[in-house]
C-alpha cells in the first residue's frame, strides 16, 4: 500500500517531502518489505526524493534490527559518497541499533569514530552507550561512561538516570542507587514512575519492605500515580517474604486505587501462599484470577503442581498437569521437574522414569536439577545401577552432578558390592572438585571384604 501511493506519486512528477518518505520508510521495514525501502534510498540518489538523515536514520535502525549490520554499514559509507557527513543524531541511531543487535563491539567503534570525527557524544548516545555495557554485563564500562559523560558537560536525562538505577538496583547498591535519586532532585529531573518501581524494586529484592511501603506514600505524595507493575512488585515481595497479609493488604490497596491486578500480580500471590503451606489462602487467589477472567498460564499451573507436590498431594498435581494440557498449554522443563521431583519423594520411580523419558519428545532437555532428583530416587529404592549410568550421562553432557548425587550413588554401589564402580566415581568426583567425606571412605572400606569374596 504505502510503496503505491510511493510509486503514483512519482508518476505524477510529485516531490515528495523527507518527512513522508520518512513515514513510508518506516511502514515498509515494519512489514518486513527491507528490499522496498532500499529501493526509496535508491531513488533518492537519483534526484526523485528529498531524503533527509531521519529516513536515513530509520532504514539503518531497521536494517541493523534484522541483523544486517553490513549493509547498514554500507548506507553510512553511501551517504558520504554524497558529501554528506552524517550527524550525531545518525551516529546515534546507528549506536543504538547495534546495542539493541547485542553488537557493544561495533558500538563502541561508531562511537569512538564520531568522536575522531568532532562530533560529540550527546546526551542520548551516551545513554545508549552505558545501557548497552549494563545488559552486556560490563557495568564497569557503563559508569566510566556515565564519569565521561558528566565530564564532558553532558547533562544526564530521565532515562540516564533511570538506567542507572536499574543497575545499582539490580547489584542491591541501594546506597548508590538513593544517592542518584537524590542528585535527580538537585538538578531539577523529574522523577516518574519508572523511577520509583526501580527503587522499590532494588528494596523489595533487599527485603527492606517497610522502606519500599514508604517510597509508595511517598511517589503518591508527589503525585505520581503507582502503576500495576508498581503492585506488583510490592505483592512479590511480601509473598516471597511470607508476609501474606501484607500482601493481601497491598492487593486491596492495587483495587482501591483503580489499577487491575493480572496473572502476574496472583501468581506472586498463590507462590506465597504455597510457600506458607497455605493452599486455602493459594485456592482462594486461583478462584479470584478465574472470576476475574483472567487466563491462568503455564507459570501459575506449575507453581499449583509445585505446591501440591510439596503438600504431597500428587493425585492434585497431576489434575493440574491435565488440565494444563486442557487449556493448550505445553508444559516446561519446571513443570516436568516439579512432577518427577513428587514421583520421587514418594518413591514411584517407574512413573517418574516414564516422565522423564518423555522429556526429549517434547524438546525438553532435563537439568541438572531434575537428573540430580532422578538419581537420588534411583538410590532410595536401591537401583544402584541406573543411578550410576544417569550421573555418567550426566558428566558426559558436560552437567554438574551435585555432591549428594555422588555420595548417594557411592553409597549404592557399595551396598550392592560394586566397589569397582564406587571407587571410580570418587576419582570423578576428585576430578570435579568435589572432597570425598568420611561418610564415603567408609562405605567404601566396608564394601571391601563383600567385594572380595
């Protein structure tokens, strides 16, 4: 549609405007029509267009977003071709897609490159910049960034800021992160809401949760409305505290003020109370999410199956599990192991054999966890052998049997007199870093004289 009217207005010997070339640009990467923009580019080499950096900006943005960095690259070199330098504005654009593409490496060279080029890094190449180092894991890069920044006489904007916090949030420095806040307020940044989950976040994940009640009064106060997510995180953690009626509390507040709880809100709510051993409580928060109406997902059914599992309660979980399979929900590698970890606890290893046989059918690659669950109910019921054979398997995919997989199944194999066996499993498990106890050098000792005989 929009590389028609595109096309008629060139027939017609209309011009047209960077501004709606820009807009058609945009649609047509949207739809995924790359070679239809490329083509508008084209045109406008030719004369026919008046294109302008922004819809330069938009297809470079969109061709790095579909991993095509080179060609992207190439549209860059094209512009110069013209005599036309690109601006900090296009470098940026360019910055912020290969961020975005996960590429820091090349990110840094384009930024580098508008420096030697005496264009100075503005306030939103910056902000990109140290985004980009935190969710590639180099936080250290980003605050030297964000000293640069501030050394150069670059002012930092909301979403500076905000990042920043994220990230001090996110380490639990949350002194670093209130002495942020607090320089926002001296330079006149508004605060928003993102600014006040972000705390709120980084205190609950403290368990300061009375200080995390104070920041709501206080965002309130300075007339900043509290979102869901804002709930949330508040409903989160007090459940993962076990303050359930603090939570409950929090949840009527959340009505009160008009914000509608989701699937997220009750699911923070039924793991809480499942972690209280409270399944009324956790019944009770189910029924509501299904008056609300709203859909149950396959968080909220395994967190159900965990808790009856738990409760010991299997015949439950697996009505759950079935009813997962209803709703058309596939089931993940959590909900397997909640299951198989119940049909362990109560020792019926055929059923959980039989489940986790299954696993690779479903695409599902068991962890280590589940093989480590496994191999202690091999132990329990005393099949030495097949305990044995997993935690092989498991060393030779490169998994980490833990150390009471090992001490399990050495102590299997001695009971059954494989002191061969046992004795190669503690030269694995110097091998991985694991000290045998004393528990194992005995087992071993007293399975001599009935390996001998």
């Amino acid at each position: 549609m929009s590389s028609s009217i595109f096309n008629r207005m060139i027939l017609r010997c209309l011009n047209p405007k960077s501004k709606s070339v820009s807009g058609i640009v945009f649609v047509v990467l949207g739809s995924e029509h790359s070679a239809e923009a490329r083509r508008f580019l084209h045109s406008s080499g030719r004369g026919v267009v008046d294109f302008d950096f922004r819809s330069f900006g938009i297809t470079i943005r969109g061709l790095i977003g579909r991993g095509e960095i080179h060609r992207a690259s190439s549209y860059l070199e094209q512009l110069e071709r013209r005599g036309r330098n690109p601006d900090v504005f296009l470098y940026t654009t360019f910055v912020h897609g290969l961020c975005g593409a996960g590429d820091l490496e090349e990110a840094e060279k384009i930024f580098l490159e508008m420096k030697r080029k005496g264009l100075p890094p503005n306030e939103v190449t910056y902000t990109v910049m140290i985004n980009g180092c935190f969710r590639n894991g180099l936080k250290e890069r980003g605050f030297r960034l964000y000293g640069e920044m501030i050394t150069s006489g670059v002012v930092p904007t909301l979403h500076t800021y905000n990042t920043l916090l994220h990230q001090h949030s996110k380490e639990g420095n949350l002194d670093s992160a209130f002495a942020l806040f607090d320089e926002m307020r001296e330079r006149g940044i508004v605060c928003n809401v993102v600014t006040y989950n972000t705390l709120i976040l980084g205190l609950c994940r403290r368990r300061k949760l009375s200080a995390a009640e104070k920041l709501l009064s206080g965002m309130k106060k300075v007339g900043i409305n509290p979102s869901s997510a804002t709930f949330n995180t508040l409903i989160d953690g007090f459940s993962k505290a076990g303050m359930m009626p603090q939570a409950m509390t929090t949840l009527g507040k959340m009505k009160a003020t008009g914000c509608q709880p989701n699937c997220v809100t009750y699911n923070s709510l039924i793991e809480g109370f499942s972690r209280s051993s409270n399944l009324v409580g956790m019944a009770d928060c189910y029924r509501e999410l299904k008056e609300r109406g709203i859909s149950p997902t396959k968080i909220t059914y395994t967190i159900l199956i965990n808790a009856f599992v738990e409760a010991d309660e299997m015949e439950r979980a697996l009505d759950v599990f079935r009813s997962m399979g209803e709703a058309g929900l596939e089931p993940d590698v959590c909900t397997y192991g909640a299951l198989i970890k119940g049909f362990c606890k109560e020792g019926s290893m055929k059923d959980a054999s039989e489940l986790f046989g299954t696993m690779p059918d479903k695409n599902l690659r068991p962890n280590d966890a589940i093989c480590n669950m496994m191999i202690s109910g091999y132990c329990r019921e005393g099949s030495s052998f097949r305990a044995w054979r997993l935690l092989k398997e498991m060393r030779e995919a490169d998994m980490t049997p833990n150390e009471a997989s090992y001490r399990q199944t050495v102590h299997a194999l001695c009971r059954d007199g494989k002191r061969r066996e046992a004795e190669a499993l503690v030269r694995g498990m110097v091998v991985a870093g694991i000290e045998p106890g004393d528990s194992i050098h005995r087992a071993l000792s007293d399975a001599s004289p009935r390996a001998d005989k």
